[in-house]
C-alpha cells in the first residue's frame, strides 16, 4: 500500500521500561490474517475480503480507564507521517471505558470470521471512509505486516484534542522492511507481523515509548535494531510447518490477555508531563540548517536530537527558566528526528518530532 497523507505531529514519553510496573493501556495483540479474499472460512456464509485483522488493547493498571482519549495510528510503508488515525470507541454506544485487566479488539470493519467479529468492542472506518471516530482518514486496520502501529493517548478529553502522546508503537515508525519485521525467538519460533497472530509476552507490562532502531538485514545488520521477538511471541501462523494454509491461523486468543503476569499498578496522570511538554517548542519544523528550541517556564538539563539510525547532536541549556537554544542541524541528513528532553531534576523524559529538510 503506497500513500501520502497530510504531515501531523507527534509527542513520545519515555519515562518506563517495557517491564515496569503497569500504569498506563498497552498493545497486547496484533493479528495479520492471511485469509484470502473470495474464499469462505466461516461455513460459507460469507466470503472473506482478505481483511481479518485486528489489534488489541489491555489494561495493566488497577483502575477503569476511559477511552475517550485513545486512538490508534497506522504509519504505511515506512511513513514517517500518520497515515490513518482512529478514536478507541465501543460499537453500539456501550460506556467507553475498560476495566482492569481487561482487553478491547479493534478489528476491521470488512472481517468476516466469527472470532474477529464475535471478539471486536470496535469494527474499523472502511478505507479511507471517514467515519464518526476519524482522527486521520478511516482505515487503520488495514495494516500489512510492513505497517507500523501506535497506540495514542491525548492530553484533551477526547482523542484528537490536546497533544498526541505516543505510548506504544509495534514496529518502527519511519521503516519499511519489505514484507516484515521478522525474528526467530530464544525457542526457534518464527515471530513475524505478517500472516500471524501475535500476542505480547506475559512480563511486558508497558509500551514501547521510543521508537526503535531499525531492524536490519542480511546485506545491512543491525545488532541494536528491532527485534520483534523481544516483546511478542506467535501463537498462531497461516504457515504451520511451513506449508501454506490461511485457514489454519487461529485467533483464539483475542479478547484476553490472561497470561499476563506483570504488576499492575495505579493508571497514570499525564498532567506533570502535560506542564513539561506545553513549555517546550520546537520551530521552524520542518527545519534546514537551525532549529530553534524555545523553552518557557521549564527548566530543561539536556537535548538530545537523535534518529534512528542513532546519529545525535547534543545541546546543554544554561538551566534558565525561560531560554533560547539554537540547534545546529546542517550535518544531518534530511528526515524524522526525535528530540529529546530531560528536566532539570532528572525525573520527566519527553520526545518531540523533528523533521529535517
């Protein structure tokens, strides 16, 4: 699937490791079907459209979170902008919150197989339909396993007010690794985003905040690169024992996350991070040659401006309140950094987008 869309930005937090107590939603499913399209697998009473997908929501905090501020994104074929932008909204107007420990489905709005649609809490805009959750053009269940996926929470009450903040991402924004992110586990297991059913480790408790390195290939390792193994484990392949057999993947796992036995713990507030992220500006964006970082009302310790091939530049503020800071970007190729800051006392860590021309 190749498109462009519109350019829009986005907020990384990066205050917890993967496996560090639970207090905020985390991705803990991603199905890829490999159902093909004008074959019936549901009895005959329908043919599939090729679109059995899915992803899947949990909850490892001990409270009710309400969903009115999460969406989902979908970034096609390496894009570094999002493509597609979903509100998380439960069909047939249920209350819009889930519960501890529980899991939400968001399935696309074309499946047809009975463990999609009997397990989904929210059935996807068609492609490129606007519908009543858009954030960005409808559509972000149609992923392909070289499409990278975020989880989004919004600082405003309801997902596409206030500022995005990314709090897990499956894949790595900004890459493209062909048919997809592949890795054999510690057991000799395959896991692979494309034509499995994918479920997150028990121990991963958070997201993945900062978006990864690439993952790197035959020709061009990478041994700091993505390893889709570390966080996800296959339970289900359309290719059991290598030979081809779409009906033979399961999702039997949707709608659940009840091996999960990390800690949970109390949900958390974005406020102080909310303050940290309204006094930092970043301009002009995107930049060529300078970038200026404004900060107001915040003390900032360091900025780091990083891609992800890991290439950095390094910037100390004078600890002011209120500053200016220049960031010289004229040695770096063009595309999408993060910068990086660290306040004063250490404890809030945030990311901004940095496109560079």
């Amino acid at each position: 699937m190749k498109k462009h869309y519109l350019l829009a930005s986005a907020l990384l937090f990066a205050s917890a490791s993967s496996f560090a107590q639970g207090t905020e939603l985390f991705l803990s499913e991603y199905i890829e079907g490999a159902h093909q399209s004008g074959v019936s697998y549901n009895g005959g009473v329908s043919n599939s459209t090729g679109n059995e997908r899915a992803i899947e929501v949990f909850n490892p905090t001990t409270s009710t979170v309400n969903l009115n501020p999460y969406s989902l994104r979908r970034y096609s074929n390496g894009s570094t902008t999002v493509t597609e932008e979903e509100r998380l909204v439960r069909k047939n107007g249920a209350p819009n919150t889930l519960n501890s420990a529980a899991a939400f489905v968001y399935a696309n709005g074309e499946a047809t197989l009975p463990a999609l649609l009997n397990s989904a809490n929210q059935l996807g805009a068609l492609y490129q339909t606007p519908g009543p959750n858009t954030v960005r053009t409808g559509g972000i269940a149609y992923f392909n396993g070289n499409d990278a996926m975020a989880l989004v929470r919004y600082t405003g009450a309801t997902a596409g007010t206030g500022t995005g903040v990314i709090i897990d991402i499956f894949g790595v924004i900004g890459q493209d690794p062909g048919t997809s992110w592949s890795a054999t586990d510690a057991s000799g297991t395959l896991v692979t985003s494309a034509n499995q059913s994918l479920i997150r480790r028990p121990t991963v408790s958070s997201g993945v905040r900062v978006n990864p390195q690439p993952q790197g290939t035959p020709t061009n390792p990478n041994p700091a690169g993505y390893n889709i193994s570390t966080e996800w484990e296959s339970y289900s392949t359309a290719f059991p024992g290598g030979v081809q057999n779409p009906g033979a993947q399961s999702y039997a796992r949707l709608g659940e996350h009840n091996d999960y036995n990390g800690p949970f713990g109390l949900y958390g507030p974005l406020k102080t991070l909310e303050q940290f992220n309204a006094g930092i500006s970043v301009y002009p964006n995107p930049a060529s040659g300078t970038a200026t970082v404004e900060l107001t009302d915040v003390k900032v310790s360091t900025i780091t401006v990083i891609n992800n091939l890991g290439q950095t530049i390094m910037a100390k503020p004078q600890g002011l309140s209120t500053e200016k800071v220049s960031l010289d970007v004229s040695n770096l190729k063009a595309g999408l950094y993060f910068v990086q800051f660290i306040s004063a006392d250490g404890q809030t860590k945030i990311y901004k987008e940095l496109v560079v021309q």
